[in-house]
C-alpha cells in the first residue's frame, strides 16, 4: 500500500488543473478517493483555491468512509491547526485508524504524538517506541533515524547502541541525510572493534532476511 506522503506525491507532481471538474464531481458523487483528492488539492492550493476548510471536509469525508491516507492527513491537518483549530485528540484517533490499517507515515506520526504529548494526549514513551518501531520495521526512513536517535541517546528509552547504528544505517540506506550526522556521533565514541562486530552483525542478518 502507497503511503500518505507517496500518494500525495503523485497527486501533486502529476496534477493536470483540467481533472479538477471531474474530482470534484466524483467527490460529491462520494467516491472516497476523489474525495481524499480534492481535500488533498484544496490543502496545497493545487488547481484550487487554498481553502482549510473545504480541505478538512473532503478529507473528513473520505476518512469516514475508511480511506486511509486521508486519514493520515487528516490527523497532519489536525495537528499543524493551520487555517482550522488545533485539536490533538481528532489527530490521534485518526492516524490511530490509519496506523492500525499499516500506513507507516501515521505510525510513524503517532510515535511523534505519543512523545511530544499536549492538548490531552499524555506523553507515552512506550507507545511511542511501540510505533516507531512498527515503523521502521515496515521500512520508513524517519521512523528508522528517530528510533536509532532515540536508542543512541538513552534517555527517553533504555540506551542500546548496538540497535541504534542498525536502525540509523538503515534509515540511511533509506535516505535520511539527517541519519549521517547522528550515526557519525555514535561511532566517533565506538572503538573500531565493536563497530566492525556490529557491521558483521547487521550483514548476517541482512543476508538471513534474503
């Protein structure tokens, strides 16, 4: 399944402004794609005029009928509160429903959540390690550099340095620049020994995995 973000990538980058008219008239037919479409475009002021509101409910529609990246922006529109009111609890309970369906960008989110906390929701270290690990398991390259970050410093959960260059290379195989910099903290204070035992490590398991 394409995530929120790969799924807002190719609306946007491949948007011809003259689809508009049939979006709009299979939104309001209650297709829950064209739906999610044009809550997505009147989001970004792609093709339309920039407008929150109809931004919130054409993705209010599309998500309660089940379409899991509206979902997913949804809870990201809920949580920037830019042009509508903040409101948490609403962000929470949809990337709830999007994570618990597999969109990694809500997991990932909802681990963002779940350690920032404020307007309600309490923060929840181990729930939030629970989905950034659910996460970077499935592959996402911010999920992937936050738990490694997370496990090379040691203070919002147990320090394991071992587990935190794994997660931090991957996320770098993934893509995260951000990554670099902090796998490069972590090694400057590893002995060469330890680090090579390590690569070895992750290797053996990369291949087993194949």
């Amino acid at each position: 399944m394409p995530t929120t973000a790969e799924q807002l990538h190719n609306l946007l980058h491949r948007f011809d402004k003259s689809a508009v008219p049939a979006i709009e008239q299979a939104a309001e037919a209650g297709d829950a794609q064209a739906q999610f479409q044009l809550g997505a475009l009147y989001a970004n002021g792609k093709g339309v005029t920039q407008d929150s509101a109809q931004a919130e409910r054409w993705l209010r529609s599309a998500a309660e009928q089940g379409w899991v990246a509206a979902q997913t922006l949804l809870g990201w529109s809920y949580v920037q509160g830019d042009g509508i009111p903040r409101n948490l609890a609403e962000a929470h309970r949809w990337y709830s429903s999007a994570a618990e369906q597999g969109d990694t960008d809500a997991m990932c989110a909802l681990g963002d959540l779940y350690q920032q906390g404020g307007s309600g929701i309490e923060k929840n270290h181990p729930a939030m390690l629970h989905w950034y690990q659910q996460a970077a398991q499935a592959g996402h390259p911010k999920a992937q550099y936050l738990l490694g970050k997370l496990l090379a410093e040691g203070e919002l959960v147990a320090q394991n340095d071992e587990a935190a260059f794994q997660w931090l290379s991957l996320a770098i195989i993934s893509g995260s620049e951000a990554a670099q910099q902090e796998l490069a903290k972590l090694t400057a204070r590893i002995d060469s020994q330890t680090l090579k035992g390590w690569k070895d490590n992750m290797l053996a398991r990369m291949q087993q995995a194949h």
